[in-house]
C-alpha cells in the first residue's frame, strides 16, 4: 500500500486490520465485543475443528468491467486487475492468498470475454484452460454451475471446491485458509454446502446476511467458531432492517462457499429455475446448448435465498468486499486524518478522502471525505457518498468516456 504524504504532521497507517478488529468478533450475541491485539500476519484460532485434507479447488468470479470503478476501470485493466488494495491486482491477490491449500491449477477462473485476454495476461501462474470465458454474461449461478461441472469432470464429482469472487480484501491468510479446509470437511462430513459468514463490523444494506439456526455441535458455538445451520439467508436488506438482522446475531456473506462438485450441481438444479433447462447440455459438455437454454441469475438470489441446505461457519481473517470508490477507505492505509492515497497527494485540513494519482501530484485543501483519480488526460472529483452509484453519471457522459476515457489501459 502507498501511504499519504501529509501537509501538516507526519502519520502512521491504519490498515483494514485494525480497522475490522473491533467489529470482528463478539456480534453474534448483538453487540460489538472489542478484538483483543492480533498479529498481522496470524489470527488466533479458537476452535478446533477438523480440517481437510482433501484436495481443493477454487472457482473464481471475475467477469465484468467494474463500472463503478470509472474512471479507473477499463476493458484493459478491469476491476479485477486493479490495484486498489495492495501493490497487485485483487485477482492476483486472490490466488496468491489461496496458496498453497489451492495451488494455481487447480484454481478456475470465470470471465468474460471482453476482459479475458487482460485477465489471462496477468494471470501467469495459471493454466490458460483453467480460465473459463463466457460466451455472454451468464450470472454467477450459472458460472458456479459451468465451474463445478469442470471440477467434476476433470478431478471427480466429489472433489471438494471453494467459490468466490476474485476481488475481495482478505487479511490473515493463513487463516483465510484454514477456514477453507475446515468448512471443506464440514461440507464432506453433512453432505451441504457451508458459506463462511463474517462477523458484521457496521451496518451495511449492499451485503447478504445470513441469520444462524441451531449448532450442530452445542459444544462448539457460534461465537466460539462452531458450524449453525442457516436459518435464512438475507441478500442486500435496507438499512433498517440489516440492523434488526446485526441484532440478532446475522453475520455478513462473504460471497464464499464450499461443497462438492456434485453437491453444488445437485443444489442448483433443484433450486434454481433459471438454469434447469440448461443441465442435460452442461452434463453432456454441450456449452452452448447450456448457455442457450438458461436465464441469468446470481447466486445470491438464484440458491441461498431459496432454502438449499446450507451451513455457516464464521470467518475469523480480515474481509471487505472492494465494492465502491468508498471501500478503501477500509481497505487502505489511512493517515492520521482518514486519508488514503494510491500516487502523490498533499493535505492540508482535509480529511476521510480518498485519492488515486496516477498523473502529477494531488493537493487537497480543506475538504472532507471527497474522491480525487488522477489519469492522464482525465480528472475525477466527487464526494464519496456519490461515488457509491456512477451509472447517472455514466449515463450522462458521451460514450467514449464511459468505457475507456484514457483511450488505452494497462
């Protein structure tokens, strides 16, 4: 991470870690407990559940553009490659932080075909026919399905594997992998898929929540790191009614999953109508015969919230989802004043800004809780709360600008 060079007084940084640390843990009874010190590289581990160790594989998310990262995003340099969190893309960010329980080949990548050959160029540790590219965009049910199938046909139907989008913020690795093998063998053991919930750090409406029911083990808890079956799944709620979901103990949805090949199949043909027509051809190998026959749908919508059997196992590593300009203001370093910075950058009495400069140097003077992209030949300001939704924007710039407005990438 680049820090800010400050106008008035030097500063430290402030990380994602120490960020969440407060809201991490101690949510499950309602309120916010206070996280005792970690260490940045290794976070405690307070349970002892079996892990795995069968082989696993990863299905990755990575298709679209990611508009609401204009300016920055392009077809070139999609969302998924961007830098926003670390000195690497967040896709290859992903993969590394997957290693070794995943190694690289056996990690699959779904994308789309606009952004596939900047997605293939920067993923050199992974086999090119391990990036799966989708004639159109299918939605992440249907990728999830063309995803599995793959594992199962290439390792096995019962071969365990792990779902997820590509471009999330995760700290504590080591444990970010632990989890996945502990929930792998909980997916071996129940025959179920098993979503890793995060214990919420704020209120947040553009997350899924996921409300636990009763432990399968009374000895192993929640709050102590134990597996619940789900009550209910709750995909983005308004904002009044995430804090009645936070109240009463729902953690957030992570966008992971784990289960078997066959067993997200088997889940997503009996609950997901969109794709039922398609199953037959995806079974066959007859990809364009499935995507023709199928309507798209997310995950979220398209399976959790239709009652699969599904178990929740809380995430104990450090997760944001990179989902707006105002997200690495929890992702990034931040100086003493909430400022984060990718380039050059100046403040003097500004505050909770974010600035990504990649052309000159960035003076902000006065201000609070505003957006600076610098790109050569293209400036963007904008305060954060409207940086949260660009498509009225979008809408309203001719349509050159919208897509690549710096007339190249990289």
């Amino acid at each position: 991470m680049v820090g800010a060079r400050r106008g008035a007084h030097g500063g430290h940084g402030v990380s994602l870690r120490s960020m969440m640390e407060h809201g991490l843990r101690g949510m499950a009874g309602g309120g916010a407990g206070t996280a005792s010190p970690v260490s940045p590289s290794v976070a405690p581990s307070r349970t002892m559940l079996p892990e795995t160790d069968a082989p696993l594989w990863a299905i990755l998310f990575a298709g679209g553009i990611g508009s609401r990262f204009w300016p920055l995003s392009t077809p070139t340099r999609p969302k998924p490659l961007l830098r926003l969190v670390s000195e690497q893309p967040l896709l290859v960010d992903t993969v590394q932080h997957l290693a070794p329980a995943i190694p690289a080949d056996r990690v699959l990548v779904l994308t789309s075909r606009d952004i596939a050959p900047a997605i293939r160029a920067a993923l050199v540790t992974v086999p090119e026919m391990n990036i799966l590219v989708e004639p159109r965009p299918l939605g992440t049910a249907a990728a999830l399905a063309w995803g599995a199938q793959e594992v199962a046909r290439r390792a096995g139907p019962h071969t365990l594997c792990c779902a997820m989008h590509a471009d999330l913020a995760v700290g504590f690795p080591d444990e970010f992998r632990r989890v996945l093998r502990r929930a792998g063998a909980v997916a071996e053991r129940e025959d179920a898929l098993v979503a890793v919930g995060v214990r919420p750090s704020r209120v947040e409406p553009a997350f899924g929540y996921i409300r636990p029911g009763d432990p399968l083990d009374e000895q192993h808890a929640l709050a102590d790191g134990g597996v619940h079956e789900v009550a209910a799944f709750i995909e983005k709620p308004s904002e009044a009614e995430a804090m009645l979901h936070i109240s009463a103990g729902a953690l957030w949805h992570s966008g992971i999953l784990v289960g078997t090949a066959t067993g997200f199949l088997t889940q997503l043909d009996e609950k997901t109508v969109e794709l039922r027509d398609g199953f037959d051809a995806l079974r066959a190998g007859n990809l364009p015969a499935f995507v023709g026959s199928i309507r798209s749908v997310g995950i979220e919508r398209g399976l959790l919230e239709r009652g699969p059997r599904l178990l929740v196992i809380p995430g104990d590593f450090e997760w944001d989802d990179v989902g707006t300009w105002a997200s690495l203001r929890r992702a990034r370093s931040l100086d003493d004043d909430g400022n984060g910075v990718v380039g050059s950058a100046h403040f003097v009495d500004a505050d909770s800004n974010i600035v990504h400069g990649e052309a000159g140097v960035v003076v902000l003077y006065g201000v609070s809780k505003m957006l600076v992209v610098t790109l050569p030949g293209l400036t963007f300001v904008t305060p954060l709360d409207r940086a949260a939704d660009l498509k009225p924007l979008l809408d309203a710039l001719p349509g050159s600008m919208r897509i690549d407005p710096t007339g190249g990438g990289g």
